[in-house]
C-alpha cells in the first residue's frame, strides 16, 4: 500500500479527511439527507456538513442512538443545525412514511447522501421479503431517491443551486456474482453468498447513480448523481464477519484502513467541493474520480436494474404509495 497517500488530479488521497476536502466550503443554505447518520462514517459525514453549515436531516433506524449523536454534534459545533427522523431502508413502508414526512414538514433539499448499509451478513429477508442486503444497501435507498427527486427538483429549482445526489458504493462491486446481478435469483437462499450479496447491491448503487445521472441529464435538470467507495474502515458495518477474520484484518488495520475522518472525505468531498460541480455519472475513490468494474459502466445493465427495482417497488406500494 505504498500508494497509499499519494495525491490525485484532485490535490487530495486516501489520507486526506472529511474537513480538509471541504475546507473553505460555504454550505450554508444547503439542506441535506445523511441516511445511517448514526454510525460510522454516517456520523462524521454529518458533522461535517453541519461544521460548513448545512442543515443536515439524520436519517436513521433508531432516533434514540440519533438523538444522542446529534447532541455530541451540536456540542462540539456550535449552530449546528440538524433534525432526527426515522428511516429503516429495510422497509418501504418506512421509506414512504419518511419521504411524506419529509415533504409534510416543508423541507428543501439539496444533497441526499445515500450512506446507509449492512454488510456481509446472512441470508435474511426484510419485511418486504427481499434480501436484506439487496434490500437495504439498493433498494431502500432507489426508492427514497425516487420519492424525493421532485423535492430536490424544486429546490435547485428554486435557489438555482446544483442539487447532489452520493451513492456510497465499494470497491466489492467488482466482487459480485459471476452474472452481476441475479434478477432471478436476488432471493434464492441455497446459492447465497454474503460476500457476493453486497457486492450485488454496491454494484446496484453504481448502476443506480449512472441510469439517475443519465435521466436528470436528459431532462436538463441541474442534479448530479455520482457513487464512490469510502475506502475500507474499521467501523461495525463489518459486525457479521467472524472474530478471527476480524483480528488478522485489526492486526494489518493501522497500514491499510482508513480513519473514520479519512473515510467521510469521500463523501463529503462530492457532496460539497466545488470541483464537483457539472460532474455526474462517475465513480469516486479516495476524493478522486476512477474506473469502476467495466460491468458497472453497462448502461443496458443499468437501465434493466432500473425497471427491474421499480417493478420491485411498485408491486409493494400497497396502500401506502400516497
């Protein structure tokens, strides 16, 4: 990992953190969704919007842990503005409440950070029936996005300011099953892999952020739509992984893994830096653009994993699609 603190075009690395790459970056009047704001990087990615003044809406499961966070925000930044509100992408019920939720209370938006995730856990299904990987990490979040893209429409609309819309991929997306992604097979239990299950849905993340970027393109819209890899953090999104594997990856942990300040950069860095502006459709690693899989470039693919998650989300709108 000799490569490790190199610099990109960007001026920034793998050791650049979440305040340095938005250092000087006025975010005030920016309104932003940090979903899994409670945890991890989730955390120092909304404490930084809230340091550069961003009005940042804490999407998460559990509003008590939120509550808490906010307020060990709010004492180490003082005017920091942030709100709680519940959000379980496991479940489209929860997703819709949120977004009427959202929209009831009046709220712009001009940044949504689709960080949530869980990673390599058993095979399980989410209420909905769905993997929950596939459920949580691609489609919980392709649903929220789609219920508040009119919201964020109206907000770059009306302030005339560039809307962002952050997909927190991985590099696992190159680690999928062998297809890509299994349209027949997202819950065929007898072949599951964990590792390669959240390889599916952080390639979908990609797919997502490139068909997204494709359509706001296409209907002149000023929103971008970009993905990225945090890089590897030690942080407990890895909580289903064996103790043993998880000592062997703490010993080498300190030459290869990311601080959690050097993991947020990433994101906040597309979220916030003026170098990003006009740039959408491309895949970021350590605040640098890069190459994904060339499979995550496969603009059929993606449309198909477009239809295919709208299909998933519309047969399950019930009564609550309102």
């Amino acid at each position: 990992m000799w490569f490790f603190g190199s610099k990109g075009a960007s001026g920034f690395s793998a050791r650049s953190t979440a305040e340095e790459v938005t250092h000087g970056v006025d975010g005030t009047g920016l309104t932003a969704i940090v979903t899994g704001a409670s945890s991890g990087i989730g955390v120092e990615t909304a404490r930084v919007l809230a340091l550069r003044g961003v009005h940042v809406v804490m999407a998460v499961r559990n509003t008590g842990s939120g509550a808490k966070i906010k307020e060990d925000i709010v004492n180490r930044v003082p005017g920091a503005k942030l709100d709680v509100m519940e959000l379980d992408l496991s479940s489209m019920d929860s997703v819709r409440k949120f977004a009427s939720d959202y929209k009831s209370a009046g709220l712009p938006l001009n940044l949504l950070i689709n960080n949530a995730g869980i990673m390599a856990c058993p095979f399980m299904l989410s209420k909905d029936n769905i993997e929950l990987q596939f459920a949580t990490n691609h489609l919980g979040h392709f649903l929220l996005t789609k219920l508040l893209l009119d919201t964020m429409k109206n907000t770059s609309r009306k302030s005339k300011r560039e809307g962002r819309i952050v997909n927190l991929s991985s590099e696992a997306h190159r680690y999928s099953y062998p297809e890509g992604v299994r349209f027949d097979k997202i819950n065929d239990k007898s072949s599951y892999s964990s590792v390669r299950a959240y390889g599916q849905s952080k390639l979908c993340n990609v797919l997502h952020a490139n068909e997204l970027a494709k359509q706001l393109k296409e209907d002149g819209v000023n929103i971008t739509a970009n993905s990225l890899h945090p890089g590897a953090i030690m942080t407990n999104l890895g909580r289903y992984f064996n103790s043993y594997l998880a000592g062997a990856v703490g010993a080498v942990a300190k030459y290869v893994l990311k601080t959690v300040p050097q993991g947020a950069a990433t994101t906040c860095y597309v979220a916030l830096n003026p170098q990003v502006t006009g740039v959408t459709g491309e895949y970021f690693l350590d605040s640098n653009i890069a190459k994904p899989l060339s499979l995550a470039k496969d603009s059929e693919l993606a449309k198909k994993v477009w239809d295919f998650s709208t299909k998933l989300t519309e047969s399950r709108s019930g009564e609550s699609s309102s």
